[in-house]
C-alpha cells in the first residue's frame, strides 16, 4: 500500500512555537509519520509518508535561530482577499530529530508580533490566512495531499475554503479533510461584520444558520460542519462533547456528526519524556532501578528550598493555572492536607490571577511545605515529574492531557477527575489485586477531591503495594507508535472514501 500524503496544520508546534498539548502532540504526531518504516512496523498502518506540517513563522520562530531555508519554488504568493491582498513565502525547517519538513508561512505583516495569539481585529484573518496558506502552498508545489489534517479553530476554515473557494482546481479532486479538536471551549468566535474580510461575504449559505441569526460565526463550528471527518483527543472526550455539559453549544451538530466522529488518545514522544534517558533531569531511573528516582525527588526539594524527609510524600503539579484544571477544589481540600500531613506541594504554572494567589498564598502561609514557580519551564516540568511522589490533575474537564501520561512512565501516580482522556489513560489502583495505575474520583467537589487524595495517602504508606503501583504505571505504553496507526487507519479511510 503507497505511503500517504498529508498536510498538518496547526497554530502551534513544538518546540518552535508552544503554549499547550498541541505543539507537543504535532511533533510528535507528525515524526512518527514522517520516519522511515523498520520491519517491524505494520505496511498498512506504519509510519513512512510524506507528511509535511505547516504553521506560522512567528517572530520568536524567528528570533529563535531557528535554521530555515527559503522555499526555491514558494517565494512571494499573493492571497487575495476581497479587502485586501497578502504576501506570505514558506521557510522550510525540519522537525528535532527528523527529516520530516515544516513549512513556516512567513507573513511579516500578521505574524512579526510578540504573541502566537493576540487581542488585535485581525486575528480572524492572521488565522484565515493560515489555511489559504495551506492550499496555496500545495497549488504552487502541485502536490496533492491526500488528507489535510487541521486541528482546532485556528484552521477551521479550511475544509470550508476548499469546498469553495478552491473547488475549481483538480489538483485536490480526492483531498479529503479531517478536523481534529484539541479543546472545544477554543472555538474561534467572532462577529459577523469579519465575514466579507475573510472572503466569507458569498459563503454564507454554507455557516451556521443560528449561530449568523446571532451575529456571529465560528471558525471551529465552520470547520465541523464542512470537514470529511473529525475526531478528537480520547475516546470518553468524544462521548463528552456530544453531551450538553460539554458541548459548549456544540452538541446537537456533534451528535448530527456522531458517526465521523472519532477519538484517538493522544500519543506521547517517549524520546522527550522517559526517565531512563531524560537529558533534562540529573539522575535517570527505570522500573528496574529505582535509586534515581529517590535522587530526584531529593534534587527536586533542593530546588525549591523545601525539607527533605524520605516519608514525607511530594504532590506535583504542572499546569495551566485556570478553572478548566480544577483548581478551585483545592480551596477546600489542600490546607486541610498541609496542615495535618508531612507532605510537599511543588507547583509550577500560571494563569489566571485567582489560581495564581491562592497558590501563593498556601506557599506564604506554609513555606516549609509548598513551593511554587510562577510561569513555565522546560526543564522544571520534567523534574518535578521524576521527583514528585504523585501528580494533581483534578481537571472540570480534560479532552486528553499529556501530564498524567508522563506521570505514568516516571512512576508518579496521578490523581485524576475521571473524566475525558483522564478516563481513558489512568486506571484505578485496587491494591487487593495490585491492578491499577492511580486514583480517580467522579464527582467535581473537593469533598471527592479530598476523600481521593486520603485513600492515596494511606496506599503511599504500604510501600510493597506502593512499588507495585509505581511499576505499574511505568510498563504503560502512550506512544505514536502505538497511537499512530489508529490516525494513519483514518487517514486510508479518508483517502479510499468518495467526495462528499
């Protein structure tokens, strides 16, 4: 079966441009399609195509050194808008450890700015651009994809440009398009008044009636509607998101589209994140040896100036401080912890102010216990993972998440909300069977937060079932290579499928 030709686009890639999980999952994604089968890989459903991934060249893309080429046959195109016309060439870098290619769309003109994502009134177009970028691109270099994945609001348009605006070239006669949805509270919403600006005036037929009635349009809701298929990050997500509490307003056309609706758990890039050959921590560790793990959880104490006792277990946390990550049940739970146990909180994220206070005021009110690092850090994040004794991720919702993930293979049990891919990734601890990979609980309080974490302290202190846990979560298998062909499954389907 000949290898497929895929177009990736999204508004974010690691480790060029990054603010959440879909950086991290593009890269990932994308090198394992991108590199060459082995003998062992399945012909059908194997990695070995030509992928190629297109995002924008940012200016911290640019001002990062990152090594770029011109394109010798994508230089100066001109995209034409009803209000106005924008010039945009591709840089052609390739992904870390891989030959796999990205094309930079280098647009000065909306993409020379501080942020990846601004407040300014052409947002709608720096976006829109992006998928006519796509589809321009692939004109001038006529090469036919033969799926174009695009993933979240910020190349919603696409499926609905091609539909229309591009209907008349051959070249995409059997491109088919597929929408994937990182996270529906992202939906790209914006007033109608944008429409005619993003050569929209004429489409209008083809948008969401309702949603037009209102004086809006989405970007994620366009793509949707228009797409050939769509999937999302887990399988329980995409149950989820069909239901009222989180659809988002989505609901009734996600169920309309129920059957081209897939979940695929997200993968993780085992060569970034594995404690056995971890650049980013000091002292690596296996399920087979597990002295480094103590090392760090040491190491990480240091770090953050906290005591160090062997006993005393550490919670971590690595996130996005905002009320869709749960935080808002730690009000009630954690200083009851704090103030009974000998225990450690490490923190490390940022967000909204409220989150952001509240952890400092548990760090200032107990800072021999809590430590706290306001913004991110690479290398941070990993340490915390290795040396943290459980991780906190009691998210309201969460359409996968990567963190528990990595929690797993560095011996961290997570505690989990089950909900989303926490559902799909994390199994509960039954030390009567030693089965299990962490602790979850279903209700959304900090009632349920609390008895949770109460039932991991008392395991943490049966150290044989403890181990047993720890290996456990560390013998799970994320990665693209087990994840991967279930897209390169839905790419063929795609591919073998009849127009729309």
């Amino acid at each position: 079966m000949r290898p497929l030709r895929l177009a990736l686009a999204a508004s974010e890639l690691a480790p060029f441009a990054k603010t959440g999980g879909l950086a991290d999952v593009l890269l990932g994604l994308g090198r394992w399609l991108g590199r060459p089968p082995t003998a062992a890989d399945d012909g059908a459903a194997g990695p070995g195509h030509d992928v190629r991934l297109f995002v924008p060249f940012y200016r911290r893309i640019r001002d990062g050194g990152v090594a770029v080429e011109d394109h010798p046959t994508a230089g100066a195109i001109d995209v034409r808008f009803p209000n106005r016309t924008l010039r945009y060439s591709i840089k052609v870098g390739r992904l870390p450890a891989s030959e796999v290619p990205v094309y930079f769309v280098d647009c000065p003109e909306l993409y020379d700015r501080d942020g990846i994502y601004t407040d300014g009134g052409d947002e709608p177009l720096r976006f829109a651009l992006l998928s006519r970028a796509v589809l321009e691109t692939c004109q001038r270099l006529q090469w036919a994809p033969d799926v174009i994945h695009c993933n979240d609001w910020h190349t919603g348009l696409l499926p609905l440009y091609l539909r229309t605006l591009y209907a008349w070239d051959g070249l995409f006669r059997r491109t088919r398009t597929l929408l994937t949805i990182h996270n529906i509270g992202y939906q790209g919403s914006f007033a109608t008044g944008v429409l005619e600006s993003l050569g929209l005036g004429e489409q209008q037929a083809h948008l969401h009636p309702g949603d037009l009635q209102n004086g809006s349009f989405s970007f994620l809701k366009t793509g949707v509607l228009h797409a050939d298929k769509l999937s999302t990050v887990s399988v329980t997500y995409a149950d989820e998101i069909q239901t009222d509490t989180y659809g988002m307003g989505m609901q009734e056309l996600l169920r309309d589209r129920r059957r081209d609706l897939v979940g695929i758990v997200n993968g993780v890039d085992y060569g970034e994140w594995d404690p056995a050959s971890d650049p980013r921590i000091p002292h690596p560790y296996s399920a087979d040896d597990l002295a480094g793990k103590a090392k760090m959880k040491a190491a990480l104490l240091d770090r953050f100036a906290l005591p160090h006792e062997r006993r005393a277990p550490v919670f971590g946390v690595v996130s996005r401080l905002t009320s869709q990550k749960g935080f808002e049940l730690f009000r009630d739970a954690m200083p009851v912890f704090l103030q009974r146990e000998d225990m450690r909180l490490c923190v490390l994220g940022s967000g909204e102010s409220e989150h952001e206070q509240y952890f400092q005021w548990l760090r200032d009110t107990w800072p021999d216990k809590v430590g706290l690092y306001r913004g991110f850090q690479e290398e941070l994040a990993h340490w915390i993972e290795a040396g943290s004794d459980l991780f906190l991720m009691p998210s309201r919702f969460e359409p996968c998440g990567l963190n528990q993930m990595y929690s797993l293979r560095y011996g961290t049990p997570p505690i989990v909300r089950r909900t989303g891919g926490l559902a799909d990734t994390v199994q509960p601890w039954d030390p009567d069977s030693r089965t299990g990979t962490g602790f979850l609980f279903d209700e959304f309080s900090s009632h349920a937060l609390a008895g949770t974490i109460d039932w991991a302290l008392r395991c943490w202190r049966d150290r044989r079932g403890w181990q047993r846990l720890v290996e456990n979560g560390m013998s799970q298998d994320f990665s693209w290579q087990r994840q991967g062909p279930e897209y390169v499954k839905l790419y063929r389907s795609l591919a073998a499928s009849p127009s729309a």
